[in-house]
C-alpha cells in the first residue's frame, strides 16, 4: 500500500465518522442549543468519557480475541506471507 492509498483510506474512515457524527450521533447528542456535550455539566462530560474509553478497551479485547482466532486459522492453513 502506498502513503496515497493508506491516505484514501484514512479519508474513508474519517468519511464513515464524520456520517456517525450527523446520523445516530445528531439524534443522541445534538439538542436546541447544539451538542450536549458544550453544555453539560464537566463532571458528566468526564464521566461520560471515562465510559466511552472503557468501551473503546472492551472493543479492543474483543477485536484482539478475534484477530487470534483468524491468526491461528491462518497458520492451520500454512498461511504466512
């Protein structure tokens, strides 16, 4: 991959964030004065955050659970390169 195609596909990640941010992320946290987060109080928004970074480790985990399971499919299959 070169640093032009690795830099497309950054772009379609962000593309995929950014449709996150106006779809299920406008109906769950945008209200009449804008984004709750400007506004709510700063305990919350670190609790909040917190949370969000536990789940951000728990999809970690289980992505890592299921790396190793293709990881161990591929060697079974004599599949290195």
């Amino acid at each position: 991959m070169t640093s032009e195609e690795l830099a497309e596909n950054f772009g379609h990640f962000i593309r995929a964030c950014r449709g996150r941010i106006l779809g299920i992320g406008a109906e769950q946290y945008e209200d009449d004065n804008g984004q709750k987060f400007e506004t709510m109080p700063l305990i919350e928004l670190v609790t909040y955050a917190r949370e969000e970074a536990q789940d951000l480790a728990v999809y970690a985990a289980m992505l890592d659970i299921r790396l190793k399971r293709l990881e161990d499919a591929l060697r079974e299959k004599g599949i290195t390169q």
